[in-house]
C-alpha cells in the first residue's frame, strides 16, 4: 500500500492547510476529482511558457536575444482560446531567458527537485517555474507563475512559504551557497510581480514538519476509530469550508455538500437541478440577511481560514463577502479597537459593540494589528470617527486615529450613520488625529 507520509510537496502540504478532507479524498481515498476550470486553464498556460521558455534558452546559447515574439504567437494560437493566446502575448512581451542567468538543460527551464527533509520526515519534490543564479552576485532568483485572472489582494504577510520552500529545496539540492535570495510571484495575466529578498539563513522547513506532524496524527487517530468501528467506518479528517471550496473537485465526495443536486444526465436531472438551485438561491438570500444582520452587531463570522465580514473594495465600495482578511486579523483588529475605547472610558458592552462595528470597515496593515501598540510611522488605516453613548448615556465621539498609535491617510469614502446595537450611532470619516472621548457635536 502507498504510504501518503512518505513523499510530500507544496501542493499535497497547502492542501492540509486548506481543508483535511480534500486532502484525505485526494492522497488517501484517491478520488477521481472533477475537473476544475482554473485548474484546466494553468496547466495550459504553464506547458505553453515552459515551451516557450525552453525555445528562447535554445536561442540564448546559440547566441541570439532570449526573447521570440512569433514564437509565441504560434503557441498562443494553437490553444484555440483567444484569452489564453493573450496570455501567451502578454507573458512573451514581459519575459526574457538569459542562458547566462537561467538555469536549464536539454530537458527545459522548469527545474525539478527531491530533497529529504530534516528528521526522515520524508522527501519533497516539485519544480520551480524559472530560476536564475548570478555567480558574480551570488544571487538566487526563484520565480514562480501564476495564472489567475487577477492578482490576490496584497496582505502584506511576506515571503510566501510556497517561495520559501522552493527556495529552501533549491539551494539544498545544489552547492552554490548563495549571499541572498530573490523570490517572485509572477502574476503573469495580471502584469504584476511581488519579490521578496531571503537570506539564505532565514530558510526552514520547521513549518512543514509541523504540518507533517499534524497529518500523521490525524492519520493514526483515524486508523484507530475506523477499527473501532463495526464496518471498519470512515477516516475522519473533517472538511474545512472556505474560498478554497470554489476549486476543490472532491466536493461530490465532501460532507459539507451533502445537499448538492445529483449529476446532470438527462433533462430530468437537469429540471431536478434548476429546482434546487432555485430554492437553494431563495434560501441563501435569507441566510445572507441573517449573516449580515449577526456580523452588523457582533462582527465577522470565521468559516474554516476564511472570514465572512464587509470588507472594503476600491472599486465597489463595502461589500459583505468571504474571505480578504482572515480571522487573525479581525480578532486583532476588534481586540485594538474595544482596548481603546475601553481606555477613554467606554464599558465593556459599548467597547465591544463598537469593535464590532469598526473592524469591518477600517483597513490597517496586518503586520501593524500584529504589534497592537504602539505602531510605526508606516502603519496606516482609513480614518474612524465614532458617535456613540457613554456608560451615563452622554453622546460622545470617538476619534480612532490615535496619535502616537496609528497615522491616518486619506479615507477613499466616508460611511452614512449606523444605529449601534446601544442605540448610539457611528460613522466613518476623516477626522482628527488623536483618541479621544468628548461630547458629541
């Protein structure tokens, strides 16, 4: 029997980190998972740059620029997408390879590794999109595609840990002993790059083997119930729903989606399908209400790693969504709030009704949250100004751009009067630079 502990990449790691269950449907059970349009789309785009990328090498050491834009136009076409084709266009347009940087061979540009992991907790492998070593600057460049649409919201949280372990395996499996490393989310349809620098002694591993150590405990917990079990009963690594849910294709098998309508196979199942979505849509506008309501007057909902919450978007304004900030960030951010209006003289009821209400609507820095008080001079968030009721029933205003605690930028809206669930008001707007208490105006 294959043992799903003895070989790991990023992949089948972030995919614990996101939800057991797709882990255990996908390495354990082995499912066969259903196909996921995003999914579909990368992997074409990743062969076309990888044969691209592989081509311009070639050109590169026969002397010839690194770069062929008809070359491309050529693979963009015989996707037969033409979305996909501009992809193609754009990556041809923005990337070169320098045999003299790039590392390569006959085989291509992507780069495989195994590597062991400290304390025999097995072998990791993948391959890294592109990678580069300068030997004059002892400069390690690892980069890593992606392909989505659109660039994630940038949080701020620094190197991402897929960089960190690809960096971490490529410098284990080679003897260059880099001075530093440079790494790079290339958000290719987007035009966008995000680069860290590492210094080779920052690398570690310990957060995989902590996961390791997760997943090999769940395992022995379910090997015990299943034979405790009278019919030998199911593993029981539970499902975590989020955002992540949209491109799982283990979701047929999941038990968070037990009430999913069959396959459509014919015009019944497809009339039994555009029933329950009807219905299902009805009561998802209810629920939606109710949500809305909860997270108005206590504050946002965690759901797995994700957080249901109104969250502010450049171009649409407060929207209540999943996802965006986490839960961490929120409990900091309510936990800063409620402090505060506690310290000038708020009760414990009105600081967290007001924590509730202002922590969806203010956008600080999650490295800043981290550090609760006092902030540096880059610690930034839109400017809050609240009108509640004090413990007597006296209106007063809270200013929550605390000087000497967070600097204020300029708010890109400002927000209509809320009822709070005291009965007292609130509303976003650029005032003051101080934390106070006073009257109402």
């Amino acid at each position: 029997m294959n043992n799903p502990l003895a070989k790991w990449s990023w992949t089948k790691l972030s995919t614990w980190m996101q939800c057991p269950a797709w882990w255990y449907f996908q390495y354990v059970a082995k499912k066969k998972a259903a196909v996921i349009e995003p999914f579909v789309r990368g992997s074409k785009l990743h062969r076309a740059f990888e044969q691209y990328a592989k081509h311009c090498y070639q050109r590169s050491a026969e002397g010839k620029r690194g770069t062929d834009f008809d070359h491309m136009r050529a693979i963009g076409k015989a996707l037969n997408d033409d979305e996909l084709a501009e992809a193609c266009e754009k990556f041809a347009e923005t990337h070169e390879f320098d045999d003299a940087l790039t590392v390569a061979d006959s085989d291509g540009v992507e780069r495989s590794f195994k590597v062991e992991l400290p304390g025999d907790a097995g072998l990791f492998r993948g391959k890294v999109d592109h990678v580069t070593w300068n030997p004059i600057d002892r400069e390690l460049a690892i980069t890593d595609y992606k392909t989505g649409r659109m660039a994630p919201a940038d949080n701020d949280e620094g190197c991402p840990l897929q960089l960190q372990s690809y960096a971490w395996a490529i410098a284990e499996g080679e003897d260059w002993q880099p001075d530093i490393i440079v790494c790079t989310m290339d958000y290719t349809c987007a035009g966008e790059l995000r680069t860290w620098e590492i210094e080779p002694h920052e690398l570690s591993m310990e957060w995989a083997l902590a996961v390791i150590a997760e997943i090999a405990a769940e395992t022995r917990k379910a090997d015990i119930e299943a034979a405790d079990a009278p019919d030998g009963g199911p593993r029981t690594f539970e499902a975590a729903p989020g955002n992540h849910c949209m491109y799982c294709g283990y979701r047929r098998h999941c038990s968070a989606m037990e009430a999913a309508p069959p396959p459509i196979l014919d015009l019944a199942t497809a009339q039994a399908s555009g029933e329950w979505l009807t219905t299902t849509k009805a009561q998802m506008d209810e629920v939606r209400k109710a949500m809305k309501a909860w997270v108005e007057g206590q504050g946002g909902i965690p759901i797995g790693n994700s957080m249901w919450d109104w969250y502010m978007s450049k171009d649409k304004g407060r929207r209540f969504t999943t996802g965006g900030k986490g839960k961490a960030a929120h409990d900091q951010k309510k936990a800063l709030i409620a402090r505060l209006c506690k310290e000038e003289g708020l009760d414990q009821e009105q600081a967290i009704a007001v924590a509730g209400r202002l922590a969806p609507v203010i956008d600080w820095r999650k490295d800043a949250l981290a550090q609760y008080v006092p902030l540096s001079e880059d610690d930034v968030f839109a400017a809050s100004n609240v009108i509640t009721t004090d413990a007597d029933g006296n209106e007063v205003q809270l200013d929550l751009q605390a000087e000497g605690y967070l600097e204020p930028v300029k708010p890109t809206r400002s927000f209509e009067c809320r009822p709070l669930s005291d009965g007292g008001m609130f509303n976003v707007s650029p005032v003051g630079r101080r934390l106070k208490v006073g009257e109402g105006e």
